[in-house]
C-alpha cells in the first residue's frame, strides 16, 4: 500500500502512526500512542505539526480499543479495559 499526501508527510504520516498503532492493538493488546508518535517523530519530525494530529490519534486509539480486549496506558499507569 502506497500512501501520500501533498506535502509528503503531514496526512500519510498521520496514517502511518494510526496503522502501527492498530497492529500495536492487534499484536500487544495495548495502546501505545505516544510511544508510537515518538517512534514516527525520530524519523521525521514535521509528522506531527500541531496537537489536534495528537489527539485525533488518542481518539482514535481510544475508539478503536472499545470493541478489543486491550490494556490502555494511563498516566495513572495501566488498567485493563473493560
């Protein structure tokens, strides 16, 4: 699969971290947003231009775990889904 945006890494960035967190699901059954922003970060840093690309992430994270069994990491540490 080929993706790309306009300006080469601001939306196909966005899909990439978005994909590598849904197999991080998929895989660990955990949610790993930050860990999976900083990983894009290291390699290009215009990925996440603003905070709003951040929390769609979160969001989507959030509600794509909703129907799996995962462990989401908090700032509280971890708790089990529900």
């Amino acid at each position: 699969m080929v993706v790309q945006c306009r300006d080469g890494y601001t939306r196909s960035g966005l899909f990439a971290v978005l994909w590598c967190i849904v197999e991080r699901i998929k895989r660990d059954g955990e949610v790993a947003v930050a860990e999976s922003v900083r990983m894009a970060k290291r390699r290009c840093q215009r990925i996440f231009p603003n905070e709003e690309q951040y929390r769609f992430c979160l969001e989507f994270a959030k509600q794509y775990a909703d129907g799996c069994n995962t462990y989401e990491n908090t700032e509280d540490g971890i708790r089990g889904k529900q």
